[in-house]
C-alpha cells in the first residue's frame, strides 16, 4: 500500500485492523508502517457554544 493510500484510508476513518485484513497483512505491519509515516492520530476541541457564549466544555473529534 502507497503512504498516500494509507493515508487516505485512515482520513476516512479506516482502522488498522480493517486496512490489515483488505491488504492481507497483519495489523501490527499496518501499525508500524503508519508509525513509520508519521500518519498518527489528531485531536481537536469542539467549540460546542458555536462562539456564542464564552465556555469550557471538553469535547474533542479525531
């Protein structure tokens, strides 16, 4: 699998189980070449006031 199909695969939001048993391989390979590629998780703060109001409220997307 091409670094841009991998990477496309997880922006999707295919697991590495999922792309290890499409690809026939193991998902500890899918793991370590995603590692390998610096393709790692991310995670950003929802703003659940929309701005409107000024709160803290702890609610992260990845």
């Amino acid at each position: 699998m091409t670094p841009e199909t991998l990477l496309k695969a997880k922006s999707l939001g295919f697991s590495d189980r999922q792309i290890a048993h499409l690809t026939g391989t193991t998902e500890d390979a899918v793991r370590a070449e995603r590692k390998q590629r610096g393709i790692v998780p991310s995670y950003r703060l929802v703003d659940t006031c929309a701005a409107e109001f000024e709160a803290y409220t702890p609610y992260y997307y990845s």
